[in-house]
C-alpha cells in the first residue's frame, strides 16, 4: 500500500526552485542557512511556504560606477 501526504500552502525545493528560477541546490542552501523564513525539514526535504519572498541574493556585491 503506498500512501501519500500532500502538505497544502508549502512547496517542495524543485516547485520553489522553478518559482525563484534559481537551481535546486541553491533553495537548499538558503534553507540550510535559515534565509527562508518559515522553511521546515521535513526528514531529508525541506518545505517552504507557498507565498514566501525570495531572500536577496547576498553573494554578490553592488559596485557603484563613477565614485
């Protein structure tokens, strides 16, 4: 017998992925480092939820031209 839970108002990492389009790996990461707020591990999966914002992307630097 296989039985599924569907967890109503979270996204998987491969739906949030698609959604931000950035890959997999990436939401993982975010998750691992807590930047997503509301994020629940889920044994080896993490779920988000549905209408959470995208965390700004801290890794690169904005250079001010002309200064």
């Amino acid at each position: 017998m296989l039985c599924e839970v569907f967890i109503i108002d979270y996204l998987t990492t491969k739906q949030t992925a698609k959604k931000w389009n950035i890959f997999p790996r990436r939401v993982q990461i975010l998750c691992e480092q807590g930047r997503i707020k509301g994020a629940v591990r889920l044994g080896w999966a993490w779920a988000k939820p549905k209408d959470v914002e995208k965390p700004a992307d801290l890794r690169m630097k904005k250079i001010k031209i002309g200064e």
